[in-house]
C-alpha cells in the first residue's frame, strides 16, 4: 500500500539498506540517521525507519544504542523478505521491531532488482559465501553460501527480458562456485549457456568470479556464447604472494597472472577489471611494490581500490595488527590510483578509431544532447545524438548501436553514432 517518493522528508517509512564491507560506509550510516533524528525533531514529522544489509545484521540491537530513538526496524540480510511485516508492527507499537534470524530458503525470487533500471537487471545466484578470506566481512554478515535453483534464476531472467531488460547481471559473492540445487550437473558455464538461450536476453554479465574457482570451461563459456559480455572482472586485492596468503586468497601471485594469460590467450580483447585492497597488516614497502607491478603487467580496464580497515569477526581483526599507518595506506593507495589512470587513459587511447557496438543505458545529465552506454568490456562511451532526434534521447535507450571512437578519457570514451 505504500507508494514510493523522491521526497525523503515526507516519507512516512524511511528504508536504510546499509554496507558493512568497510568502515567507511558505515559510518554513512550513522551519519543518516542523526540527519533523519534531526528533521523529525524540527519538523515534528516521524517517520518508521527501517535498516537492513550488513550493517544492521552486523550491528543488531547496538545499533539502537548508539543512535537511540530513531530505528524502528532492524532487519537482517537473510530475513529481508519480513520487512512489510516488521514495519507494519513497529508502527502499530512503536517499538522496535528486530530480525536477524538466519534463512536458508533462498527459492524465493531476491531475484530481480532494481526494478526501475530500464536496461539492466540484476539477479542474484548465489547467497552468501563460504570462503571466509581473512579481511571478509560477508561471510558473517550474509552467512555461509546458498544457491538458488537454475529454474529459478532462468524464469527470473525470462521475466527480465520479457519487460524489456536487454542485460542481465547474475549476482553472487562467488558466482564461478555456483552448482544448481536441483539439477548437479550444472555449474556456472552451464548457466549461463541456460541464460544465453532466453530469447530477447542480449547481453550477460556477472559479478564476481573468485580467480581460484576460474577454469577452462567458464573462459570458453565467456568466448563462445555470444551474448556474455568479453569482460571479466577478476578481484586480486594484492599482488605479494605473502599478503595473498594472509588474505586467504589461496591462489598465488604467479597463478593469477598465468590465469590472466590463458584468459588473453583465449579470447583476445577482452576487458579485466580487478579489486585491490592497500594497507593489509604486514603489507610491507617491497609487498606494496609487488602490487604495483602486477597492476603494470596485467592492464586492468579499471580497478575499485581500497584502503584497509579491520572489520568486525574476521581473522585478520582478530588476530593481524593493523600496522600500516593511515598516511602509508594513504600514499599507497594515490600511487596505485595514479598508475591505473595511466593505464586506462592508455587503453582508452588505443580505442580511438575502432568501431564498438555500444548498448545505450542513459542519457546524459550534464549534456544535453549526449547519451551514454558501455562497452561489451564495460566501458562508459558518451555519444552526441543526430541533431534530427535531439530532443529525444530517452528514445535511445535501450539500444544497441555502432559508434565509432573519437576521442578517450581516463574514465570514459567518446564518440559517434554509425547508423544506416
Ligand atoms: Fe568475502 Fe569474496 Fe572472500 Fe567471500 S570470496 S570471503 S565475499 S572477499
């Protein structure tokens, strides 16, 4: 019954979906909720507010400690499904309503978000994550790894397609580790070959592989079907086989990058992209080097990089002094950002010239006559429209069009429609 608004003063339910994987967002938490106690002191206006993510599964009732009288509701990752019910309780009685109960049942369609995206949506595989490498809050806070039926996720991507969704995002923590419940003889590359057959589906991308789970049959599943998307992200979070092995990452400096190879080798042109984590405890000057070299030898497309900080349960809070001063961290993480630039804005160089089909998801806020999309390998192409639809740009979403490169950014490309 409720309808949504873009207004948040006069919401009457106000849902806070959080992140705990680093302090920093977090501490955004916090801070939204002491500017949402501030509005309902001066306006009178009280809204039912509910948290739920990671950080409420994390936090739980602390969190009514540290920010008193403004969460109504605390809703854990795995009890999501029992918001409406929880706010309709919170509301009658105005006192908190708390769920962190685990739930194995993950059948129930999570399944396709962001409803309002007009091109892509995003359907979840897989929950959780067994892996517990030792900087990971994920484990704790989304519980041990459940998979969801390969019906299931099929019927969910039909669905998406069907409502004129041209790309699907398969989500998982580790989705290269996925096997169906209800059919064994399907692993990842056999799902999305089910995905590949649903018609109307035009391009597949997923996140995220783990490297050591990453072999033969998902590279030629990635160059032989056709809709998945020559783009593959790959998180190494550290280029010292040392700070790997604390990390739990159980791969090696050197097997990362042998499977880097096999991947160029196999489907030439394709795009990486990698997380990296500076400052984990013991990272040592020379460790730190070692991270920087592979961030030259593999060319990554782009990289999310970022400083560590011990989150809450995992081994290396417990047990690994972080030792890496924040100046150090924050000097490490400028000269990796800096390297990356330099290779992007190269690789974003060599495009210039070359035609690439480019799927349109947006047109540009800050231009008025310029529509944006990506890649098949996930870059950002902005594209001037014909001066015969300008006025129109929404028009062109959706689309897949042939652009010639004209000119390259560190962050994203430009260049011009091909049309018949
Ligand atoms: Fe976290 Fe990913 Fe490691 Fe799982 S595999 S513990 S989600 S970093």
């Amino acid at each position: 019954g409720f309808e949504s608004t873009e207004d948040p003063s006069e919401a009457d339910v106000v849902v806070i979906n959080t992140c705990s994987v680093r302090e920093h967002a977090e501490d955004k938490l916090y801070t939204r909720l002491g500017e949402l106690r501030q509005h309902a002191l001066e306006t009178g206006h009280d809204p039912v507010v509910a948290i739920a993510g990671c950080a409420a599964q994390q936090e739980g009732e602390a969190l009514l400690k540290r920010s008193p009288g403004v969460a109504d509701v605390i809703v854990g990752t795995q009890a999501i499904r029992r918001l409406p019910m929880l706010v309709e309780q919170a509301s009658i009685d105005r006192h908190p309503a708390i769920a962190l109960e685990p739930c194995d049942d993950v059948s129930w369609p999570l399944g396709v978000t962001r409803r309002s995206d007009p091109v892509k949506a995003y359907v979840t595989i897989i929950e959780g994550c067994n892996e517990f490498c030792s900087f990971c809050v994920v484990p704790y806070t989304r519980g041990h790894e459940r998979m969801r039926g390969v019906a299931d996720i099929v019927a969910d991507v039909a669905r998406a397609s069907e409502s004129g969704h041209p790309e699907v995002q398969l989500l998982g923590q580790i989705v290269n580790h996925y096997t169906a419940p209800d059919d064994s003889s399907c692993d990842f590359a056999d799902l999305l070959a089910h995905v590949n057959d649903v018609p109307g589906v035009e391009r597949i991308r997923f996140a995220s592989p783990h490297p050591r789970h990453t072999g033969r049959r998902l590279i030629e599943a990635i160059r032989d079907l056709p809709k998945v998307c020559k783009h593959l992200h790959l998180p190494v979070q550290s280029g010292s086989s040392k700070i790997l092995r604390a990390m739990r990452r159980r791969h090696t400096r050197e097997e990362y990058l042998d499977l880097l190879q096999q991947v160029r080798e196999s489907i030439p042109g394709i795009a990486l992209s990698t997380d990296v984590i500076v400052g984990f405890p013991g990272e040592r000057a020379e460790d730190f080097e070692d991270t920087l070299s592979l961030t030259h030898a593999a060319r990554y497309h782009s990289m999310f990089s970022f400083k560590y900080s011990p989150r809450p349960n995992t081994l290396a809070a417990k047990r690994m002094a972080d030792d890496v001063s924040g100046e150090e961290k924050t000097s490490r993480i400028v000269a990796l950002q800096t390297l990356q630039r330099e290779i992007q804005t190269r690789l974003h160089e060599e495009a210039v010239g070359t035609v690439t089909e480019v799927l349109v998801d947006s047109a540009s806020r800050r231009q008025v006559h310029e529509i944006s999309g990506r890649t098949s390998g996930n870059t950002v192409v902005n594209v001037p429209v014909p001066a015969d639809t300008r006025g129109h740009q929404d028009a062109w979403i959706g689309r897949t069009i042939p652009v010639r490169i004209t000119r390259a950014g560190p962050h994203s490309l430009w260049g011009e429609v091909l049309l018949a």
